[in-house]
C-alpha cells in the first residue's frame, strides 16, 4: 500500500527537481496526491474501513493547507502544479 521509493524518486525529480529535494512545497503535494488516490482507490473496495476514511480526510486537508500557501507565495508555481497533478477541474 505505501509508496514505492522508485515511485517516490519519480514524483520527486518530476515536481521537486531532483530526488533530494523532499522539502519543496511541489513535491510534497505531489506525494500527497499519489498517497490520496490510493487510498481512494482502497476505499473503494473497503467501504466500512473508517479508520482509512479518517485518515484520508487528514492527507486532504494537509494537502490543502500546503496547496493554500503556495498559493499565497508562488502563484505561477501554484497554477503549473495544480495543471499538472490535474487538480482543480
């Protein structure tokens, strides 16, 4: 269920820059992302699981925070991220 470090060293260099860079705003979204559709797609199996469901809510609002200070500090990084994790429809 968790991310693979190959996944992860992926997302990474594609939205942070380089694989080192776990701190940017970008790839932490990204990561974020990856870890929502998961559990989304878990959820869809396991309806009754609330413990998931919970945390699921938790990694969204994480998610959303972090994509509302990017917003606020780099709007053009913002608007490319959400163009290119498809968010935002």
């Amino acid at each position: 269920m968790p991310i693979t470090k190959e996944k992860k060293v992926t997302i990474l260099t594609q939205f942070a820059g380089k694989e080192t860079n776990t701190g940017s705003i970008q790839g932490q979204i990204a990561l974020l992302t990856e870890r929502i559709a998961q559990i989304s797609a878990h959820l869809q199996v396991n309806k009754k699981d609330h413990s998931t469901q919970r945390g699921l809510m938790q990694l969204v609002g994480k998610r959303k925070r972090l994509l509302a200070y990017l917003q606020k500090t780099n709007l053009t990084g913002y608007r490319a991220l959400i163009e290119k994790l498809g968010l935002r429809k």
